[in-house]
C-alpha cells in the first residue's frame, strides 16, 4: 500500500474529508515518520535498559498523619451559608 492509500484509507476510518493537496502532505509527514522508525529499528539495542522514568526520582511518600485543624463553628463562620457541618453552595447543572 502507498503511502498516499494509506493516508486516504485511515481518513475513511476516522470518516475524515482531505483536499488531494492535503493527503500528499500528510503521506510524506508519513514517509518520513517511517523513515524515523526504521532508523530506531536498525540501533544496536544490546544491553540498554529500558526506560521507564525519565528522571532517576521515585515517589516520596509522607506518613499520614492526623493533626488538629480549625474548630467547626469558626470555619462555619466565614461562609454565607451552611447546614449543620457543611457549606451551601448554588447548584452547578
């Protein structure tokens, strides 16, 4: 398959619509993606790792740890209105 027919068969797929101007652009950006791959695929790979992080970091994880906050009625106080233990808000939908 042509990298033109391969460019005008995914845009039936995705029912896409491009001009004859547009499908020759995208059928090089093709070729030469393809060309990119198969300048990967001839590196000599043997013993590199694979990546899996870009950097060297991991995740640093805090204990969770319950600390006292501010009592209920003076955060309460600060909103216009609230129910019991909750903010009123407006509805959104």
């Amino acid at each position: 398959m042509t990298p033109i027919e391969t460019v005008e068969y995914v845009a039936e797929l995705a029912r896409l619509k491009f001009s004859e101007t547009e499908i020759e652009a995208f059928a090089e950006q093709f070729q030469g993606i393809l060309s990119y791959i198969h300048t990967i695929e001839e590196l000599d790979l043997e013993g590199v790792e694979p990546l899996t992080n870009i950097t060297e970091m991991s995740n640093v994880f805090r204990e969770d740890v319950v600390v006292p906050s501010l009592p209920l009625d003076e955060v309460l106080k600060n909103a216009p209105k609230h129910n019991e233990s909750f903010f009123k808000v407006p509805k959104v939908l």
